[in-house]
C-alpha cells in the first residue's frame, strides 16, 4: 500500500507526518515576517507561554501588545504569536495556501461532494521554551514547521467525549475548545518531533499542547471547514440540549437522516440564539444605568 494511500485512509482520524520544503521560502525569511507582523493592525493573537500544559488557555496574560512590538520580545520573554490569514496581507501567502491545499486535496482523493466553507492559514512565531496549553481546534489542519523545533503532543480526537465536543458546538463559534488536560491516557498520546522541514496533519477536534525547543519557533498552517464538518457541529449541538433534557442522543453518524434534521433544527437556532444574547448584552447596562438614576 502507497505511503498517500495510508495517509489518505489516516485522514481526519489519526495524526500523520510528512515532510515539505516551505523552508526554502523567502516568503518565510525574518525580514519578511517582520514587515508582515507589522502590517496587522487586528485578526492576531500575541500571548505569553503557560506555565505547563495543563493551564486555561485563555488564562495565560494576552493582547499586551501588536505583533510588530511581539517580535522584538521573543528572545527575552517567553512569546506567541498567531499571525491570522496572513494571505489577505500577501498576495504570495494566497498562491501558497491554494497550491498547498490543491496537494491536500489531491491526497485524499478529492472532496466527495463536501464544499469549503471556510479555509485559511496562519502563521505560528514562538520563543524558546514556550508552552502552548492543551486545547483542541474545531477544524481540519496541515501544520508546516519552517523554522525551529518544537514538540506536538496530540490526542486522536475520539478521547474526547461526545459531552466535552457538544459543550463547545452549542456555542456556534470558531474557536480553540478548552477541555480538561488532566486525566488524560499518556498511552494514547502521539508525540512529534518537528524540525524545519516536517510537518503533520491534524485532525478535527484532536487536543494537543505545544512546547518549543531551545531556539525560536516558525510555523504555518492550513485550516479548513466544510459544509459536512459544520453541519457535524450543528448535530452535536442540538445533541447538547438533549443531553441537558435527560436523554442520551444517538452518536453523530449512527442515523444520518436524523443527524441532518438536528443540524437543520440548529442552523436557524444558534444565530437566533446570538442575536438574543447581544440584545441582552445592550439593554441590561441600559436598564441598570435607569434604575442607578
């Protein structure tokens, strides 16, 4: 069996790794990062190292300053930073993330009727010896190290419960999921050595935590959703509210035809539920302001 039909059979289940040449870039060189960095004005995260994987990951002091300002720290503090779509800043980002994604594609042998709702890239920069807690993303991922080592400690995505993953889709966002480090089977951990050159693919809604070697950290990363991946969440969602009702929801995939019924219910649901809650957020400083007077 060929080593793409292996990873092809891994896709979205288990973590695999591979090896690319995105190193040999002078879109990834430091004079280009530096003027990328200072070209963000919004859609970054800039944050310190948590203190062992374990940690909130929101608890871990952030938006102290702009990237630019970040990247004069990594040598002395311990700093991460997450350059968000760095493709609608650079032209050449855009070509790299197409290419890379037609190869993604190519490997698992085309899309099977699903359609990309959402794909983008981002990019990684972290001082030495700087942790990046335990979380899981709610999307399929191809991560590039360019610069660097660092460790990916991943879980496949089936240690989590079905609970942990409804809490966090009833909430229809995009966003890191925080679920709980401790207790977790260090038998089922994949541990990767990443140096310039490897990478690996990450599957949807698989935890990790992150450590970086002795020097400075660069990476990138492809992300994406489809209409059959959101629609998964939108089931886990309504399973959610079932759950909280007393009843134990059939596992996601196990009747389709009531799987798509559920996301159905929740796709009309979850931003009429948002648009609730900023109603809420606006009138109830207002009411306090009248009753104060």
């Amino acid at each position: 069996m060929s080593d793409i039909r292996q990873r092809a059979e891994k896709y979205d289940r288990k973590p695999f790794g591979f090896e690319h040449a995105l190193g040999t870039l002078e879109l990834f060189s430091e004079s280009t990062l530096r003027t990328l960095a200072g070209a963000y004005q919004g859609d970054f995260f800039v944050a310190g190292g948590a203190r062992s994987p374990g940690t909130e990951f929101y608890s871990v002091p952030s938006g102290t300053c702009t990237p630019l300002e970040a990247f004069d720290r990594l040598e002395t503090t311990e700093t991460r930073i997450l350059l968000k779509r760095p493709e609608e800043h650079d032209p050449r980002f855009r070509e790299l993330l197409q290419t890379l994604f037609d190869q993604i594609t190519e490997m698992r042998g085309g899309l099977g009727g699903e359609r990309i709702v959402r794909l983008a890239s981002s990019i990684l920069i972290s001082s030495a010896a700087t942790i990046t807690p335990f979380h899981f993303d709610p999307e399929v991922t191809f991560f590039f190290q360019v610069a660097g080592e660092k460790v990916y400690h991943l879980y496949e995505p089936a240690v989590l419960s079905e609970a942990e993953l409804e809490r966090f889709y009833v909430a229809g966002i995009v966003d890191i999921g925080q679920v709980d480090f401790a207790g977790r089977d260090p038998a089922r951990e994949h541990s990767f050595e990443l140096v310039a050159g490897k990478g690996l693919h990450q599957p949807q809604n698989c935890p990790h935590w992150v450590q970086t070697r002795a020097s400075r950290s660069i990476s990138y990363a492809i992300s994406y959703e489809t209409d059959a991946t959101r629609s998964l969440g939108r089931t886990r969602a309504f399973n959610h509210y079932l759950r909280r009702l007393g009843f134990r929801p059939a596992l996601p995939g196990a009747a389709p035809r009531l799987d798509a019924g559920k996301a159905k219910a929740m796709e009309f649901f979850i931003p009429l539920r948002k648009t609730a809650r900023t109603l809420v957020r606006r009138t109830i400083p207002a009411r306090s302001g009248e009753a104060r007077a």
